[in-house]
C-alpha cells in the first residue's frame, strides 16, 4: 500500500491522503484505493473528489531533448459534493477503471525502456478552487494483445529497442497522444527487408487496432502509405504470430522489398 500526501490547501488546514491498494494495473482493469480527508480549521464544502490519470508525453516539435510534458487523458469522479465539518475526516473508498488506452510501461514484469510515465493524481473541488495533488506514478503491464504481437515479432527475429509517449491523435484514439513501440529486425526472413519497425496500438474492450509503419521517415499521424499497414486483432487474443507475419509481409511488398 503507498500513500501520497498532499498539500494542506486554500490555507484551510484541509489535508488529502491518496492510499492506492496496488500501483500495479492493467489496462481496462481497476484501480483501487481510498481519499482520506481530513484537519479542517474551518467548516467547507466539497464540491467534488476525482481521480485524473496522467501521463508524460513528448512534443517531437520541440527537439528531442525537450522536457516532457504531463498530459491528463481520464477523469473519474469518485465523490460528489458533501460537507466537512471543522476537524472531521472523510474517507472516500474507489473503484476506478483503468482506461484501456492507457499505455504499457511494463511486460511481464520487465520495465520499459524509455522517458515514458504514466500515474494518477487526486484533484479536490472545495468551494469552487481546484487543488490538483501530486501525481502516483504507475506500473501498467501490457495486455494479451500486447503480448500476443510482442512474441511474435521475437519469434520473426524483430528486437525491442524503445517506448515513448508522442503528441497527437492516431486515428480511431480518444487520447491527446499515441505509445510508439519501436522495434529493429535483427535476424530472420526480415531482417533484410525491414531495418525499423514503429508499432502503435488503439486498444478497444473488444479489439485492437495496431499499426505497423517500417523505416516510415513520416510523421505516424500523416504516414507514407507505402511504408504503414494497419489491422485489428481480439484485445484477448494470445498468438497473433500468422497475423503479424502476414502483415510484415504484406508491408515489406508495398515498400517493393
């Protein structure tokens, strides 16, 4: 269990304790925990409680040495309005899904490499002022779908090389930004035809769209079309090795290689 403490806020002696059960999650599972509120000097009003995932996404535009910024993706309110009375506390118990477009940072209990964090933050309505509280880093394990198009490009001779978060909407997302996963062909039948592989997932409930782009020198929200395949795969599927193969090589003939 972690706890994050927050600022005493708007000089009212209120003080906010996040306690998240568990800072492992997957994507569309649930995050739990409680917001513990409590040390009023004086008698408020809460207008509202909500937990907002966040994460550090990258601006390409600004240089690769740029710092990244924190973009949050989901809001989820977790208490309506209520009062607190003067040295009272207030514990507020949630359960709250993990969006399913949150990115990965971790495989199979392998952090990632690469600038990319994810986390959530408390944000607290009293009297019409927001306090936003510090962020909870997360660890978010990737999905069967992502594991399933992983070990497939492993098994083709493709290796993992990094993961970060870039600026803009792939078409089909709902967040202000889009995972690339990059990979380099090392070995196999490939190996020749594809030197770098950039892949991009819009993870649904039901199914996945994932994008390939191969040493695409376009930006991936407006691709060479020579150079991008895109296909939709079950987000519970676990061998996707035929699919990916039949994509890469569907990919490597419109390149002409």
């Amino acid at each position: 269990m972690v706890f994050s403490k927050l600022k005493a806020i708007l000089g009212s002696g209120i003080q906010v304790d996040t306690l998240l059960h568990e800072k492992h999650v997957v994507p569309g599972g649930t995050l739990k925990g409680e917001v513990r509120i409590s040390g009023a000097e004086v008698d408020a009003s809460v207008e509202s409680v909500e937990i907002e995932f966040t994460a550090l996404v990258e601006d390409d535009s600004k240089g690769e040495d740029a710092a990244g910024a924190v973009h949050d993706y989901f809001k989820a309110e977790v208490s309506g309005k209520f009062d607190l009375a003067k040295g009272t506390a207030h514990p507020i118990p949630f359960e709250v899904q993990v969006p399913w477009e949150t990115p990965f940072n971790n495989v199979e209990v392998r952090p990632l490499v690469g600038g990319m964090k994810l986390g959530v933050s408390t944000h607290l309505n009293l009297d019409q002022a927001l306090d936003k509280g510090d962020l909870d880093w997360l660890t978010v394990e990737a999905l069967p779908v992502h594991k399933a198009v992983w070990d497939a490009l492993e098994s083709l001779g493709f290796a993992f090389q990094e993961t970060d978060l870039e600026l803009g909407t792939i078409q089909g997302a709902t967040v202000p930004f889009y995972q690339e996963v990059e990979f380099w062909a090392t070995e196999g039948e490939f190996h020749d035809r594809i030197r770098e592989l950039e892949v991009v997932f819009v993870v649904g409930e039901a199914n996945t769209d994932v994008v390939f782009a191969a040493d695409n020198s376009a930006e991936l929200l407006a691709p060479d079309l020579n150079s991008t395949v895109r296909f939709s795969i079950p987000t519970a599927t676990a061998d996707a090795v035929e699919t990916v193969k039949a994509q890469l090589t569907q990919l490597a003939a419109q390149k002409g290689v």
